[in-house]
C-alpha cells in the first residue's frame, strides 16, 4: 500500500495507487505544475479522479490487456499543492471547472521584512515531525477508526442560516456558477469543524505549555468525545470503541 502518492503520475497510475490502499492516500507537491503537467499530458487527465475523491466517490478502472477489473467503493484522497497564483490556472482552467469549487485556497503575501533564517533551537525537523506521528498513533489507539462530528441545534440553525443568506446572494450576484461553489465550500467549512473540534478537544489534556501527548494521555478521556449511541455497552466496558461522536 502507498500513502504517499505522486503529483507526477498517469491517470491509470493514480486510480491503481488509491484502490490498492483501500482508496486512501495523498498528493503533496511543492509545485503545483507538477500535478497540472501530468493531468495535461496524453495518459493524464484525471482531474476527474480529484474531483470525484472530493465526495469519497467510488473509483474504478478496467484494463482490456489483461481483464484486470479493480475498485474501491469510497475514496479518501488529500491533495496539498504550494505554488504561485500563476501556477493555478493551468490546473483549473477556469471558475466552471468542477475543481475550482472543490479547493481551498490559502494566499500568503509575500514577506517585507528579512526574518532570522537560522533555529535557535537547533533541533532537526525531520525527528520532530517522526516523534510527533509516533505520539499520535498511540494517542488514537488502533481501535478507533472514526470519528463523527455532531453539532447542536442552535449550532445547525445558525449554520444554516448563513450559508442560505451566502447562496442566495452569490447566485444572484454571480449567476448559478457561483452557488455550487458555496454549497462545497459549506462542506469545506464542515470539514473545518472537524478539526479545529478535535484540537479543542485534544489540547485540554495537554500540560501547561506543552505542545506533545504524554504516553498514558488516550482519545476516550478527552471531553467532547463519547462512545457512539450504536456501540454495545460492554464494548465500552472492554475499550474496544471503533466509533466515537464529537
């Protein structure tokens, strides 16, 4: 299985990498035109597939040399592209690509001022972001495998209202184009939620000016997190809880 997937990669490449990891995985480039060169090249063109991973849509492929049929029924796909603005227009042509629509986009200006290069604490990156992953693996718990958001009614109300008034106001001011943008942004927002909840809920049980978990710290004692209604009692009782509500 491969998790880490390349940006310069074939449409059948890409399908065949995300089904036989049970359709997770995740793009990360530092240059977005290494992604808009592939899906522009005669064996790429699979803007389709991100579009479609956006949803956790079923993929599949069939390959008439060999009879080779492979799916998988829902796809997780992560895809973070760094690049100049320049650089967006040959990956999405224009606002009525479905792909527009299905990005976030984060614009960082440029810098004004020179900033110390040099890290004080002469600590290697690389051994942080490991130790980091290692701490978190045992945080989850191998037992958990998802975790649901759940608002309140006010929370919902609320939500609700906002993107009616944001719908309402891009259709008429930008035509129906605009109104399947809001409606995904909406579930960009949800996605949002998710983890900015799970952060509030993990960092309570950090000590004061600590920014790691300590080894006895476990997932089912932070607040906000629960059991889900569907889980036995006595699954609860023996830890075993593949389902938590936050």
């Amino acid at each position: 299985k491969m998790f880490l997937i390349a940006g310069d990669n074939s449409g059948t490449g890409v399908l065949e990498n995300l089904i036989e990891a049970d359709g997770v995985g995740l793009i990360c480039e530092t240059e977005a035109d290494t992604v808009s060169t592939a899906i522009g090249t005669d064996y790429g063109h699979w803007s389709d597939t991100l579009r479609k991973c956006y949803d956790h849509d079923r993929l599949a492929f069939n390959r008439r040399m060999n009879h080779e049929y492979l799916e998988c029924m829902k796809s997780f796909l992560s895809v973070l592209l760094s690049g100049t603005p320049a650089q967006v227009k040959p990956l999405i042509p224009s606002a009525e690509n479905g792909l527009f629509s299905r990005q976030m986009f984060y614009y960082m200006p440029s810098i004004t001022e020179w900033v110390n290069q040099f890290d004080l604490s002469d600590e290697d990156y690389d051994s942080r972001f490991t130790g980091w992953g290692k701490q978190w693996k045992t945080f989850i718990g191998t037992s958990v495998n998802l975790i649901q958001l759940k608002l309140s009614e006010e929370q919902k109300i609320r939500f609700n209202e906002r993107f009616a008034q944001l719908f309402g106001h891009a259709g008429f001011t930008h035509g129906g184009a605009m109104r399947s943008t809001v409606a995904r942004i909406a579930i960009n927002i949800c996605r949002i939620l998710s983890v900015v909840a799970l952060l509030r809920a993990t960092e309570k049980l950090l000590p004061p000016h600590k920014t790691i978990f300590n080894s006895q710290f476990s997932i089912f004692k932070c607040p906000g997190l629960s059991p889900s209604d569907d889980i036995p009692e006595e699954n609860v009782r023996d830890g075993i809880v593949p389902k938590l509500d936050l």
